[in-house]
C-alpha cells in the first residue's frame, strides 16, 4: 500500500487563513424558538418589545401612595397628616400600581402612623413621581431590545419575556457529524468487563463533541468505521448528503498506509491542507467536498483536541456570528528547559502555581496520546516555530485552561512519586477553599532542586544515607545550607520488588536480579528508590552492570508495576501499595520513611496548613493505610534537621 507523504506544510496561521477564508461566507440559517430556550443563541435580526414595563405606574417602595402636592409644607416643625379613610393616602407594597390621581411613594420608614391604623404624620415633602416605577421606565413598546448578532445571556432572556417576546428568531446551530474510524477500535459499552486484546477503547469522538457543543452546536457520532477505503468514503459520502454543516473524520489523517482520509477528501472534493506545523497536530487535514468543510483529525487524543481547539472551533463560532474570547494569559517562570525543533510551534502542557510573587510553570510531559497531560493541565504554553526551546528560569507566557483564582491556589509538589499523593490531593480538593495538588515526579533529588531553586511549594523524598541510615537530612543540608526547611513526615512505606503473581521467577532478595534470564526496571537517577538499590548492591558487594535493565528507567512506582504486569519485565523495585493496585505480588525489602520538605516561608500559609491539616485527620490516615505497605505511626511529625 502506497503511503502517502507531506507535500507542502503549512503554519497553523497560513492553515487557518486558508481553512476560515474558503467558509468565511457560510452561516447557519434561520429558525424560530421559544425564547426560554434561546439561552446562549445568536439573533437574527433586530429584536423589539411587544410591551412596555412596567406597563402601569408602579410603586418603588412600600408607603403611602400620595399627591405630592398635598405633602408640601411638611417640615419636623409643621408636620402633615393624611387622612386614609379620605383618600388622602393610600397604603401601598412595592410593585403595586400606583392608585388613579397619585403620583408619589412616602417611604413607610417616613411615615408615623397613628394608633388606630386611620392616618399618617410625615414631616418631609416627597416630589412628584418621587419612588415610582413609571411606565415604559424599563422597557418601552417598540424601542430595540437587541440588534443583529447578539448572543443572548441570562438577563438577556428575562428581558425578552418581560417585553413581551414569546419566540425570538435565532440563528440556527451548525451541525457537526463526528465519524470515528480505525479497526482497532472498540466502544466501551461493547468491552464493558475488558479491552480485547489488540483493541483500543474509542474516546476521541466524545472530546471532540464535547468541544463542539461548548462551542454551541448540535453534534452527532456515528458508529466506528474500520480502515476500509471504500467504507470510509460510502459513509462520508453519506453523510454529506444530510444536513451537515461541518464533517469530523476521526483517525486516518497521518501518512500511514492505512490512513485513507486524504484520499478519500482528493477524491470526493478538495485537500486544502495536509500537514501543519504545529505539535501535537502536524498529520491534520483540512478540505471542502460539495462546499461544507471536511477535516481529517488525527487519532491521537492529543492531537485530536489540539486540531479542533485551533482550526474547527473557531470556525464553528463564525457560522453562528458567536465571538469567541482569546483565553485568559499571565506571564511565569519556566521550573525547567524545555528543548524544541525548529519550524515546529509546539503546544506544551503545563501545571502553573504562584509561589511568592511569581507564577511558576512546570512542564507535564511530552506525548500525543497522553489525554491525562490534559487533565492534569491548567495552562498551555506554546512555543513559536522559530524557536529551539524555552530555557530554565525564562518568564513565559502561559494560556490558562481553568480560573485564575484557581491557579493561585494549586500546590506545586515535585520529588519522588507516593500514592498517597493521590490520596492527599483528593482531600485538598474536598476543603474549603479547596487546594489542588499538582505532583511532578523527578525523583527525591529533583525535588531538593526544584526547592532550591524555588519551583515548587513542597517536595516529597525519602533519600537514604547510607552512611548513618538516616533520611533526607544529609541531603538537605548538602543541597539546601542554610535554607529553612521543615521535614514533615508523611508515611512510613515498604519498599521490595514487585513480581508477577505468583512470584513465578522466584524473586526473594537483590541477589536474585543477578539470575539467568531475569529482566529488571530500575527506578530513574536521582530517585530514592534508585539510591535504596545502589545502597543494598553496594552492601551485599554486587556489580549493577550484572542486572539485565539496570539501565533502563521509570519514573514512578506505577509505571515499574505497569511494566511487570505488561510482561515487559520480571521484577522492579516499588512500593507495596503499586503491586497491590494492580494485583501483583510483593517481596519486602525494607520499610523507608517518606517525608515532606516544605521551605520555612511557607510553612504558615494557608495552602500548607491545609496540608498538614488533611494529613492529620484520621480519615486520611485510614485511607492511606488501607492501601496496604504504609504505615501512619508518625505522620504529620515535624523531623528535627540538626
């Protein structure tokens, strides 16, 4: 099969212009709604009143409705009296209408009444009109409520219903067909229990509508095609012949052999574009077939959200005549180098906290398949194609995915990896204010850097020193003299080495990773779990260049379980709470205390209270120990650094 190449690349800005100019004359027509469902739609045309409100003179306040004339004079030295049952004055609720031949409120607070309820003693004139809705002060019969082009709000559609405008004539939403393809695909409704072998869950194409229905459009998912050529091209074509006004082919974009998309587009209309320089997103194709807008998206979840935010939303706006408004930016620090290819713009995930007066940036990493660098994203930072990188320390600018507010208040914790991270972050999330915790895995010894050079809120570390066994003290003061930091200790945890069940290789000690046909994953350099390794090959005298994977790496406790379940190794060395959470069995090796380094400056604040807040609870504490390998004994103690 003929694979098909990149003719001609294109910036996403020449990308867009092509795409959005080629449709720049299409909108959606029109339609009539009721107007309480007109939430969020575009009007057509002008829209006026049918009714004036108020439409009766009405009373502002509760009082007395009067003549404003009759109350001149009144002063505290001659007060003046209103008769009730002469009609002087009137006893009236805000909202009422105002009684023939009255034309002014008397605030009720301004009034004396007399005992028997008859009459009422003020002393200060009111003016006429003075606390009276007249009418038409709101809204008069005619007048122009909006004009052509308004996207209406909530108070928008009160107003509507207080004009009397029963139906509204709107612009109608475009409509978006959502077509998935690939024969590795699978619903989860049809592998509810587990994935088939070979077989992907299909996700991309509920993103993809969620996008497009943020964007205010009806959205429909056909069912999974498989990579078939002439499938493919039966059903778009299809698909076209409806009402349709925007087709999603999902996956098949790229230059594989199996990637059908571009051809199929070739055939039925126009490629305007295959290829763009941008990451994730490059294989996206953009096209016209019977003049409605065909794109390709690639099957990368990544990717795929990439592509529609920057060429298939904004376009869906302008059919609609919605305004879309640029994302909230702010100026931060990068926490670390991130290197680029040249010609590339490239869309990094990031996690953003303030830390003193600055916002700081850390680099979630690299991937178009990882959706979860998304959710755990709030800010992207995109890197301009004429740039090789942003460097360590650089203020940048940040596009931020959620509230600021929110941002301010996220925890930076970087170091070594612990599931009950995971615990501790769901439990900030519960407080109030709630505290989002974002956990950045280095290894115990990049998160002492990232402290030093003030990246982070907190670290997590548990690194041995050898020499007197103790934990982390001896790197804090090697790496942090002079520095206030507290040790808080989090948990105590077993580490050993994390086997299939069964133990099927006979895994019982370090020597044993030595053994003919044993194949091992390490924990990354710098890495407390890496520095327990090295301490026990050292002391037993044994030579790590004798470990098959010795040198390959992971950098957290799940990714070394994963990879012993997967079958890709034998044996890694982990946390016992990792092999319980993927049914794995578990040597012991030793217990290790896991701590938490917080810098002095920010021990009081009211993020880090919480913390030690949340760790103190019983609750917590239950949560964490039932995960099995942990021990609460001395959670929450502070550890003395001299």
């Amino acid at each position: 099969m003929q694979r098909k190449i990149y003719l001609q690349m294109h910036s996403r800005e020449e990308a867009q212009q092509l795409f959005w100019s080629r449709f720049a004359p299409h909108s959606t027509g029109e339609e009539t709604i009721a107007s309480r469902m007109a939430l969020g739609r575009v009007t057509a045309g002008p829209v006026s009143a049918r009714f004036s409100s108020p439409s009766f003179h009405s009373a502002a306040m509760d009082g007395l409705a009067v003549r404003a004339e009759d109350t001149f004079g009144a002063t505290d030295e001659t007060p003046v009296t209103l008769r009730f049952d002469f009609g002087e004055a009137v006893l009236i609720n805000t909202g009422y209408p105002l009684p023939p031949e009255k034309n002014a409120v008397i605030m009720i607070e301004n009034v004396l009444l007399s005992e028997d309820g008859k009459e009422g003693l003020i002393r200060a004139p009111v003016y006429p009109w003075q606390h009276v809705r007249k009418v038409g002060e709101d809204i008069v019969a005619t007048e122009l409520l909006f004009p052509t082009g308004h996207q209406l709000r909530p108070p928008d559609i009160g107003a509507l219903i207080t004009g009397g405008c029963a139906t509204i004539r709107v612009r109608k939403r475009p409509k978006v067909v959502i077509i998935p393809t690939g024969s590795e695909l699978v619903t989860l409704e049809d592998s509810p229990d587990a994935i088939p072998p070979g077989k992907t869950i299909e996700s991309n194409a509920i993103v993809l509508a969620g996008l497009a229905a943020q964007a205010g459009v009806e959205v429909e998912i056909t069912p999974i095609i498989s990579d078939d050529f002439d499938s493919i091209k039966t059903h778009l074509a299809a698909v076209l012949a409806t009402e349709a006004d925007l087709v999603i082919i999902n996956a098949g974009s790229s230059a594989g052999s199996a990637d059908y998309t571009v051809r199929i587009i070739e055939q039925l209309g126009e490629v305007l574009v295959h290829g763009i320089t941008i990451m994730p997103g490059k294989p996206t194709i953009l096209g016209a077939i019977a003049d409605k807008p065909v794109v390709g998206i690639p099957g990368y979840p990544v990717s795929a959200i990439i592509a529609m935010e920057q060429l298939v939303v904004p376009l869906l706006a302008h059919m609609q005549g919605v305004y879309v408004a640029p994302p909230v930016a702010i100026k931060a620090i990068l926490a670390k180098d991130l290197p680029s290819r040249s010609g590339i713009e490239e869309f990094r995930r990031m996690i953003v906290g303030r830390i003193g007066a600055n916002f700081v940036a850390v680099p979630l990493k690299q991937g178009a398949g990882a959706i979860t660098t998304l959710t755990r994203a709030n800010g992207i930072l995109c890197i301009a194609a004429a740039s090789e990188g942003e460097m360590h320390g650089r203020e940048v600018t940040i596009e931020l995915l959620v509230p600021q507010p929110q941002v301010e208040r996220t925890l930076l914790c970087t170091g070594s990896h612990d599931l009950c991270l995971d615990v501790l972050g769901d439990y900030l999330r519960k407080q109030d204010p709630a505290y989002p915790l974002a956990s950045t895995h280095v290894g115990s010894l990049g998160g002492i850097m990232a402290l030093k050079q003030g990246m982070c809120h907190l670290a997590g570390s548990h690194l041995l020193d050898p020499k007197d066994g103790s934990y982390n003290t001896t790197y804090i003061r090697k790496h942090l003299a002079g520095r206030d930091i507290r040790i808080v200790t989090l948990v105590h945890r077993e580490q050993g080495f994390i086997v299939a069940k069964g133990n099927p290789k006979n895994i019982t000690g370090v020597r044993d990773l030595f053994g003919a046909g044993i194949r091992f994953i390490n924990r990354q350099a710098g890495s407390g779990t890496r520095v327990l390794l090295d301490y026990e090959l050292s002391r037993h005298d044994l030579d790590p260049d004798g470990i098959d994977g010795y040198q390959q790496d992971e950098y957290t406790h799940m990714a070394v379980a994963v990879a012993v379940l997967s079958g890709k190794v034998d044996v890694g060395l982990g946390i016992k709470s990792a092999a319980r959470a993927l049914g794995l069995d578990f040597v012991p090796l030793v217990e290790e205390r896991y701590d938490l380094l917080i810098p002095g400056e920010m021990f009081d604040t009211p993020m880090m209270q919480a913390v030690l807040a949340v760790i103190d609870t019983p609750l917590f504490k239950q949560t964490v120990e039932g995960m099995g390998g942990y021990s609460t004994r001395e959670t929450g103690h502070l550890v003395p650094l001299d």
